[in-house]
C-alpha cells in the first residue's frame, strides 16, 4: 500500500472529476485498489530527465516571420 493513501470522501470526488461515480457508488475499494497499483506503475516508469530540463520541442518561431 502506499503512503498517501485517499480517505472515502477525497476518493470520490476524485472519481467524480473522471467520470467514474458509478463505480464509487458500487466498488469504493475497487477503484482504491486500482488507483493504488496505478500509481506504482507510474513510480517504476524510468525518468531520465529532470523536472528542471526545457523540453526538446520548444517552438522558436524565426525571424522573418510576421508576428
């Protein structure tokens, strides 16, 4: 289990911001379980960047263009 683990009502309303009311209302633990190995995968996921690094796909628009 994870550490930050959501109390009943923070978990649907997160349910309710995607669209999921319908299993809150009839498997609570279903969408806890779910979330929580959701968000192991997305803990095994390598990042190689840094949070601080620009994106390599920076629009630079050149010069001769019309602003």
């Amino acid at each position: 289990m994870s550490d930050d683990t959501l109390d009943d009502g923070a978990l649907r309303q997160l349910a309710r911001e995607l669209g999921l009311e319908k299993l809150a209302e009839t498997d609570l633990d279903l969408l806890r379980r779910a979330r929580e190995a959701a968000r192991a995968m997305a803990q095994r996921l390598p990042r190689s960047d840094d949070m601080a690094d620009e994106p390599a796909h920076i629009f630079q628009p050149h010069k001769d263009d019309p602003a």
